[in-house]
C-alpha cells in the first residue's frame, strides 16, 4: 500500500509517522514546504516557495502542485497533517 503524507518535515510527529509506517512495510510518499526530513527511506516531494505573494494565488498554485503530484504517484492513502 502506498501511503501519500502531506506534512511538516521538521515535525517530530511527522518523522514518528512515516518511521513507524515504512517499518510497518508501507511505501511512503511524503509532500512538504520545508526541504527538511526524517531519517528513514520514503520519497520526499517538496513544493517550493512560490513567485506569488498574494495567498490566493499562492493557495492555487499550491493545490495545482498537489494535484500534480497525487496524479503522478497514485497513492492508496492520502493523510494530511499540516496545521
């Protein structure tokens, strides 16, 4: 099963998940802003910063990047821990 996490990279919760999910013998796909991730084996995907200072071009480019991404992975699992 292929597991799609978007998620804080620097989170301890977020490196507690995805250890213990490729443990466990999922794959691990994780989506993250902050370029920084845990020391296990997964794909790591960043969306970098944008060129849009306006939050609501930001937000759109932001979700055409996700959408991008699911596509081309196909993930069983999406989980979301952003906020």
């Amino acid at each position: 099963m292929k597991i799609l996490f978007i998620a804080p990279g620097a989170s301890i919760h977020t490196t507690r998940w995805i250890e213990r999910t490729v443990q466990m013998g999922f794959k691990v796909i994780l989506v993250s802003q902050d370029g920084i991730t845990p020391n296990v084996e997964y794909k790591t995907i960043i969306i970098p910063d944008s060129k849009y200072k306006n939050p609501f071009l930001l937000l759109i480019h932001n979700i055409l990047n996700l959408k991008k991404i699911v596509y081309n992975e196909s993930p069983d699992v999406i989980h979301l821990h952003w906020f």
